[in-house]
C-alpha cells in the first residue's frame, strides 16, 4: 500500500529537518560551553541523521527496497512506518525542550 511508504517517507524526511536543526543548536552550544553531554547529543543526533538519510535514500531511489515494502503485508508496511513516526515523536519531544 503507497500511503505506508508515502507516510515513512514524510516521518523520515521530518525526522533528518529535526535532527539538522537540533544538530546546529548543539554544536553552537558545544562550541559556547564544551559541555560533554552537549557534545554526547550532538553526536547521537549525527547518527541519527545518518539512519534517516539512509532510509530516505531506501524510500526515494532503491527500487528493490520499494518493490519489497509495497508487496510486504500491510503489517510490515504499518510496523516499519511506526518505526519512523516513533522516532518522530520523539525527535518533537527532544525538539520542544530544547528549543524552550
């Protein structure tokens, strides 16, 4: 089902605008303070951008990745596609007391 993917996508692509934005605001702060658990988030925010781009470019451009999760069941499409949209809401979470 496309709305699965279309959703995955949009989570991910959210998810790298989020990151790259928390990511500046923890590399100023870092630069400011030199605080370790500034730099801590910074580089688990590094990581976690690296996985989005990775599952945008599996979600965009690789044809065999988006042949398999369009024919995968419609609970693989759901599980997958939750697995974006949690990290989502965590990211707005991460994203509302950082940015207050």
């Amino acid at each position: 089902m496309e709305v699965w993917l279309h959703a995955a996508r949009v989570a991910a692509g959210v998810n790298v605008v989020l990151l790259l934005s928390l990511g500046s605001i923890w590399l100023r702060n870092y630069r400011q303070h030199g605080a370790r658990h500034t730099l801590g988030l910074l580089v688990f925010g590094t990581f976690l951008l690296v996985q989005n781009l990775l599952w945008l470019y599996f979600y965009v451009v690789h044809p065999d990745f988006i042949g398999w999760f369009v024919n995968s069941g419609t609970d693989v499409q759901a599980g997958v596609t939750m697995l974006c949209g949690l990290e989502l809401v965590a990211l707005l979470f991460l994203a509302r007391i950082t940015w207050l």
